[in-house]
C-alpha cells in the first residue's frame, strides 16, 4: 500500500469514526462498483447519504475538498445511480456529503470539515 493509499484509508477510518458520533449508521465502506467508487454511505434518519472523504497532510495540493472536481463529481454521480439500481433502491431520500481531513503527521492531530448536501454536477 502506498503513502497516498494509506492516508485515505485512514481518512475514511477517521470520518467514519466521526460519523457514528454523530448518530449515523455506516452501510458501505469503499464500496466500488461499475461507474465509480464510494467511500462511505450512511444513513441519517431517513435518508441515505454518500460521502467522499478527501484527507491531506499539507496544504501543497490545496484544500482536501478541492480536490472533488466536476470529473469526480461526475463519476460519484453515476455511481450513486448504479448503488440505487443493484441495491434495488427506488424513491429514497438521499444526498451528497464531502468530509475533509487534514491530518497532521507529526501531531496525528486531524482537523475535519463537514460539507453536508452538496450539489453534484451531472
């Protein structure tokens, strides 16, 4: 696993961690399927919510959530569409969430940005 892997798994370790804080319950992790990849998917409540998880330990490449472009968005779009469609899912409530991390190699300290119901571009 490389340095970049590793920073992302433990990224997702940690929004997950945050996320059941919060009181949601996690039904996938990483789930990757045709059309793209998720990192997580909750549920809150009622509604089922797809989080991509974007972790940094410096600032050289900019702000975690930038790095969610219109191609990514894209992407994450189709494969919110095929989860509903293997899962069999018709009529849910759902949206879109980033969490943002960054992660402080020395410190181990991570400082986490919640952007809940994010527009994605289709």
């Amino acid at each position: 696993m490389s340095q970049k892997q590793a920073t992302g798994k433990l990224g997702e370790e940690i929004a997950k961690k945050y996320l059941k804080k919060k009181g949601y319950k996690i039904l996938e992790q990483h789930y990757c399927l045709r059309g793209g990849e998720i990192d997580l998917i909750a549920k809150q409540r009622e509604v089922i919510v797809f989080i991509e998880v974007k972790t940094r330990t410096s600032a050289e490449y900019g702000a975690p959530e930038e790095a969610v472009d219109y191609f990514k968005q894209k992407s994450l779009f189709r494969a919110m569409q095929n989860y509903f469609w293997k899962e069999k899912i018709e009529n849910q409530n759902y949206r879109f969430d980033i969490i943002s991390i960054n992660l402080d190699k020395n410190s181990r300290i991570a400082k986490i940005k919640h952007f809940e119901n994010v527009e994605l571009a289709q």
